[in-house]
C-alpha cells in the first residue's frame, strides 16, 4: 500500500483534477512564485492526455492558461512594453518605445502571432473551454502584466525548441563531397540549445524562442504549432508514444503604475518575473516489452536514464534531509534534472501528477513508480518569500480611472471647460458684486449736469466701502496672525513634547532592537548548537549501530570458537584415550614379547646346561657310536631352507604363517650392496617386484615382504638372511610390515671344519668324544631366536659359549 495526499479515480474530470492540483500553481504565479508541475507514469498511462486533454475536455495546460487570462485580462500592458532579455532577465519600456517597437516588428517580413479574434483551428478549437470563468483572487490591480510562452522538448538529452522555425522533423543533415555538412541548401538541422544560469542562479535555455501572447486562444495556438514537432513514434505498447520530455513554459511579468496611475513605473527593481513550468515526461519502458530496435531503443534508454537520474537526485535530497548529511544532487548528470535545479534547491512549489495504468501487465512497474512517488513527499522544498511591497498608495489605477470618467462626465454635460458656468461665480466676482452698482457714464448733452455728480457719488460711496474693507481686513489680519502665533506657540509645545514622546519611543525601541539582535544571535547560535548535537547525535547513533552489530560479530565469532574449542577438546579427549589404549596395549604387548625373550633365554640356558650335565656325567665308552651323522658329514651337504628356531622351543603360541597361494605377491628387497655368493641354490621368489629400497607404492601392490640380508659368519664366510614378513594396511591409510620368520644360507667346506676344543694331535682314543664334543659345541654355539610380531623388525640374538 502507498500513501498519497490526493487519488483520483477512473472517472475522475479535468475540471476536478486542474482545482486540486494545477490552480493553486496559477495562483502563485500571479502572486509572483515560480511553479513546476510534471505528469510521471509508465508508458501509455495518460500522461499527455491529463496534460493537454481530449475534443470537449481540456487538460491541465489550456485551463492554466484561461484562468491566468481571466485574472488579468484588464491589466495587460501593451504589447511590447515588457521586453525580455538574453539573460532570463525583463526590461520595461514607456509606450513611445513599445510603439515604435511594433511598428518595427509589423515592417519585418516575419510570421506575426495570432491574433485573438482569429478563427481558431478546429483541431484544438474544443479542447478551450470559453465558458470557464475561473479566476485568481486577490490580483494586484495597480500592476500592469505580460505573458510569454515558450516551448521546448529533451530528446536523447538534448534540448531543442519546439516554437523556432527551423524544420524539425528530419534529424540527419545533408553532406557534401567535403563529408561537411550542408548550411547553405535547402535544410538545416536543428541545433541543440545550451543551459545557462543567471545572475539569480536560476537555470534558462539560451536562444529559445519566448513569443508575448495576449490571449488563451493565442497561447494555446502557439502550444500546438510546437506539440506538431514534438517527436512521437508507434512502439508495442502506445502507438502514440512520446520519445521526449516536453516543457511548456510561462512566464508572467509584472510591475506597477505609477503614483498617477497613468504609466509603468520605469524602474527594473520593480519588476517581479514569475515562471509555470508544465511538464510532460516520457514514459519509462522496457525494452523487452516494447521490442525496440534501432532509433527505438537508444530512445528509450536515454529516456529510462533521465528518468533514474531524476530518481537519484530526489533519493539524495531525501537522505540529504533525513540523515543530515552534505552529499552533493547529480543535477548535472541529465539535462531534465539540471533545468529544474533551482525548483528543487527551494525557488519555487513542485507537484507531481502520477499515472497509473490499472492493466496488469503493467503492475510491476507502476509499483516501482509508486514506490518513487511516495517517497518524493518526504522531501521538503523551501519556499521563497514573498516579494516585497512597492511603497506606493493602493488603489492608483481606480481613482485615475473614476477621475477620468467623472471629468468625461462633466465636459459632456457642459461642452467647455469645467467652472465656466454662471452657476460657479469665483470669489472676486462675488466681491464685486457686494458693491453699489455704477449709474450710466454716458454724457450725451453737454449741459448735462446730473450724470458727473451721481458718479462721483457712486465712487466716492465705493471708496468708503473700500477703506472700511481695507480696515476691517487689517484687524482680521491682526486678529489671524494672532491666532496665528498663538497656534504656532501650541504647535511648537505639542511639537516638543512629541518630540520628547518619540525620543524616548525610540529609545525603547533601540533597546528592544539591541534585545532582538542579541536574541536573535542566541537563537542562530542555540540553532548551531542543536545542528552539531544533532550531528553528533547521528555520529554517535551511527557508532553505536557500528559498535553493536561489530559486538554482534565478535559475540558470534566467540560462540564459534568456544563451539569449535569443545570440539577439539572432544576431539583430544578421543585421540588421548585413542594413543593410552594404544600404549596400553603395546606396552602389553611389548611385555609379553619380553617375558616370551626372557623364557626362551632360560630354555636355552637350561637346554644348555642339560647336554653339558649328560656329556659330564655319561661315560665315554659307554656313548654309542653315532653313524648317521657320520654318513650326513660325508654326503654333500643341500641347501635348502633352514627350520626356524621356534620349532625347537618350548611350545608358545606364535603367529600362523599365511599359506602360499597362488595369487599373493611379493617384495624382494634386496639392497645396492647385495653380493652374489655363485651357489648352486638360489633364493628363487615367484611373482616378486625386485626393489632396492622399499616404497608405499611397491608394498601397496604386494601381500608379503622379503628381505635379503647378508652379514659375515664367524668362520669367515658370507651368511645369506631371507626375512619375511606380511604386508598389511594401517589405520592411517599407509602400508606396514609385520615380520614373522627368517630363513638363513651358509656355505661351508667339510674339510676346511675347524676343531675348536681338540688339540693339535689328538689321540685316536679320544677321537670319538672329542668328535662329540664339537658336534654338540658346534650345534649350541650359536642359536638364532626370534619374536614373532615385533613393530621393531626381526630380532635375532647370537648366545655362544666363551672361549
């Protein structure tokens, strides 16, 4: 839902909508206040229409114009009394020069304006409505007014005028063979005009076309011989659709009479120029909607980008107010928002219009410029103040006017001058008529002696009469310039004592004045004072929203950590429990083995000592002869693999050897030093991968492990070790080896077996048990031990007799 100060409906009339929202813009126009009233809407929602209106029904800008002509109608000045500048500025001129000035433009061969009476053209014969009387109220009638219009359009950003007489129609130039284009033929394109600001900061276009209208009809005339050059085209959406953004602009220049009330009062301070900007804006569109292509598309994004931009500018004001901040409005960025900047920095009142178009495949967008217009109300606009009062006595242009017609009056009546009737004596004939009248002074007979002395009667009669007059004047002289005097001396007391009154009235109001001023810096340095809290206050509402979500932050960041701290608490309660069981059960292990070490250790011992307790104590002829190992010394002795030590050993339980399939793999290690010994037997490993140096990748191929090991006897000759062991995978994902048995290869010479204990010539007697002797000497002076499933590799133990 959106808010907005006024909603008109579908069936709403022009009439209803100009009172609401146009008239009050009209009012402040005469009052001297600039206006600036715009239509915004998607594409074919009725913009132009509520702008300019249908046959029967006028829009906003004709009714505009007939209520600024009904109110002052009988006020305007002759045209060409106001004369506007190049500089948005206006110069008055007497009626001698606006004549001279008409009769130089009535000589040019130049179009002329309109006249009022002249037949109107029937296309927008209707849309003026002459019953419509409406009027401002409250207009200066001691001011005199002039109107002027002028017209122009913001096509792909750039400005033309719509009223100059150039062709606008056509938009590439001709050429010529220098690729310049042609000014001298029969077209000339039109030329874009440039924004300038005056000496009041306020934005106007160069060189645009400004034409004085004196009545509706003409106005509106003028109005249309412009709206035939605004560029339209036929899109998906509007077949009438406007491809620029149409200004109608008018300004009303006013000044007053004189204190005769006869003439403009020829002063330029005194002229107050007022402007109405009428508006109608292009509608935004989408190009996936329209299907533009070509001209129709750069078209509609420079529409679309005027358009943000004016959004922007309104968002920047809006957040400029609110938050107190200083960032500068992009006026500049569009030509649309850089014409009206003054309207928006306070120079006058701004209304919107806004279209809406109830079909539904527009609702997207017509949320998207409600949602814009309902926020351009929060943005505050000042208003300018009102101009100040001329000085002079109201009501001049009235009492010259009733003058005038009593003094027509009274020539008519009398048909010569005013006060020449017998009716109206002056005083001096009143005076004579109070003396005696004078007897005829005619002497016809010359002995007439009665004419002379009458008249001389007459005279002297007169003459008393005068010299009573002269006295009685002169004491009513004296007797005035007494009275005189006497009001002089009362005059004068009254004078002073005014004068004292008005002393001390203006010693209070000095003091008041010097109370006002100093109240006046309290309240400018109290209004500082609250601008920077404020400031500060939003600095530090600002820090505060900063430093609670950076709190936020680290609050959450803590809450992870701790999370993750328990995890890897959880995680290293696992592992130590994980690495004490392992220990655990390796130091059991590692003991078992050792008691199992320690056990074969005693076996041997004790085996030892058995057969040296039997050889001691067991006579010697008593022995028997031994003849199998007589016959295996004289047969050549096999190599083959040697049975492990366990077999002798005390029954333990040892780890079963793995069966040799036929589908397990070996690792033959045999390192760079291996020495080839030339025997007869071989080891021989069938499918094995022959490696120097074990790796992850070898073992991870096979399933048991061979370790060729060489190392010198004790009777000098080379002693060939083949370690076994299985591959299996550990917890970690490598490869490890657990030995578990170990063959060994010896060569020996029969007759080069050297006697330890015989001496060098032994007896024959003696041959048998000495013969024993080594044999039992020879078979216990080395055993070979070693404990299945140790981590730390084969373990093998030499255990000798000493010499």
């Amino acid at each position: 839902q959106y808010s907005f100060k006024e909603v008109f409906g579908t069936l709403v009339v022009q009439k209803e909508l100009f009172d609401v929202v146009a008239k009050p813009l009209v009012e402040d126009l005469i009052r001297g206040k600039n206006g600036l009233l715009f239509t915004y809407g998607v594409t074919g929602s009725g913009k132009t229409h509520t702008m300019t209106g249908s046959p029967g029904d006028g829009g906003l800008l004709p009714r505009c114009l007939a209520m600024i002509f009904n109110s002052i109608g009988p006020f305007q000045a002759k045209r060409f009394v106001f004369k506007l500048d190049d500089k948005n500025g206006v110069d008055v001129q007497s009626e001698v020069e606006a004549l001279l000035e008409r009769q130089r433009r009535e000589a040019l061969p130049i179009p002329k304006t309109p006249a009022g009476k002249r037949q109107l053209d029937p296309e927008f014969a209707d849309m003026i409505d002459a019953q419509d009387r409406c009027r401002a109220e409250e207009v200066d009638e001691d001011n005199v007014y002039g109107v002027f219009v002028s017209y122009i359009e913001i096509y792909n950003n750039y400005i033309y005028d719509l009223l100059e007489e150039a062709p606008c129609d056509s938009i590439k130039p001709k050429w010529n063979n220098c690729n310049t284009p042609v000014r001298n033929g029969d077209f000339v394109p039109p030329q874009s005009k440039i924004l300038r600001e005056d000496q009041n900061h306020n934005m106007y276009v160069t060189g645009c076309t400004e034409v004085e209208v004196k009545s509706t009809e003409e106005a509106f005339e003028v109005f249309w011989r412009g709206q035939k050059k605004r560029r339209i085209a036929n899109t998906q959406l509007n077949r009438e659709s406007s491809r620029s953004h149409s200004v109608f602009i008018i300004k009303l220049a006013q000044a007053p009479l004189d204190a005769d009330g006869d003439n403009v009062l020829q002063e330029k301070e005194q002229i107050t120029l007022s402007q109405l900007s009428l508006v109608d804006l292009a509608g935004s569109e989408r190009t996936n909607r329209t299907k533009a292509e070509g001209n129709r598309l750069r078209e509609a994004g420079n529409i679309n980008q005027s358009l943000m931009t004016l959004r922007t500018c309104i968002e920047v004001l809006r957040e400029n107010q609110l938050y107190g901040t200083n960032k500068m409005v992009p006026y500049r960025d569009s030509k649309l928002t850089h014409l009206f900047k003054n309207y928006f920095d306070g120079e006058g009142k701004v209304r919107m219009i806004v279209c809406v178009n109830p079909k539904a495949e527009d609702y997207e967008e017509s949320l998207q410029v409600m949602r814009f217009a309902e926020m351009t109300q929060e943005v505050e606009v000042a208003r300018p103040l009102d101009r100040p009062l001329c000085g002079l006595t109201p009501g001049r242009r009235l009492r010259n006017q009733a003058f005038r017609e009593e003094l027509s009056r009274k020539l008519e009546l009398r048909g010569g001058p005013v006060g020449a009737g017998p009716e109206e004596p002056s005083a001096a004939e009143l005076f004579f008529q109070s003396f005696p009248p004078l007897p005829s002074c005619e002497l016809l007979d010359i002995n007439d002696d009665q004419t002379l002395p009458k008249l001389i009667e007459a005279l002297e009669q007169r003459h008393k009469m005068r010299q009573m007059l002269a006295e009685e004047f002169a004491k009513n002289v004296l007797a005035f310039k007494t009275m005189l005097q006497e009001f002089d001396s009362s005059v004068a007391s009254k004078e002073n004592y005014i004068q004292g009154k008005l002393a001390e009235k203006e010693k209070t109001i000095t003091g008041q004045r010097t109370e006002l001023e100093r109240l006046e810096k309290k309240i400018k340095t109290l209004e500082y004072k609250i601008e920077i809290l404020e400031k500060t206050a939003t600095i530090y509402e600002e820090d505060k929203r900063n430093l609670q979500q950076e709190l936020e932050s680290k609050s959450q960041k803590l809450q992870r950590q701790a999370s993750d701290k328990k995890r890897l608490e959880a995680r290293l309660q696992g592992m130590v429990a994980e690495t004490s069981l392992k220990w655990e059960k390796e130091c059991e292990r590692r003991v078992a083995a050792k008691q199992l070490e320690m056990q074969n250790k005693l076996w041997v011992k004790d085996e030892k000592l058995k057969q040296l307790k039997a050889i001691v104590t067991e006579p010697r002829a008593e022995r028997p002869e031994r003849p199998s190992r007589e016959r295996e010394r004289e047969k050549p002795l096999p190599r083959s693999v040697s049975p492990s030590p366990a077999a002798s050993a005390p029954a333990a339980p040892l780890r079963p050897r793995r069966s040799r399939s036929a589908g397990e793999r070996w690792v033959d290690h045999r390192p760079p030093s291996h020495v080839p010994t030339e025997t007869l037997l071989q080891p021989r490993v069938p499918r094995a991968i022959t490696v120097e140096a074990p790796s992850e990748r070898a073992l991870a191929r096979c399933d048991r492990y061979l370790l060729t090991h060489q190392e010198l006897a004790s009777d000098g000759e080379i002693q060939t070790k083949l370690i076994k062991g299985d591959v299996f995978k550990t917890r970690g994902g490598g490869q490890a080896v657990q030995f578990t048995d170990i063959e060994t290869l010896k060569q020996e010479s029969p007759t080069g077996r050297k006697r330890r204990s015989s001496p060098p010539n032994p007896d024959p007697a003696g041959d048998a048990a000495d013969s024993e002797w080594t044999d039992v000497e020879t078979r216990c002076s080395v055993a070979v031990e070693m404990r299945a499933g140790s981590a730390l590799g084969p373990g093998f133990q030499h255990h000798a007799q000493p010499k």
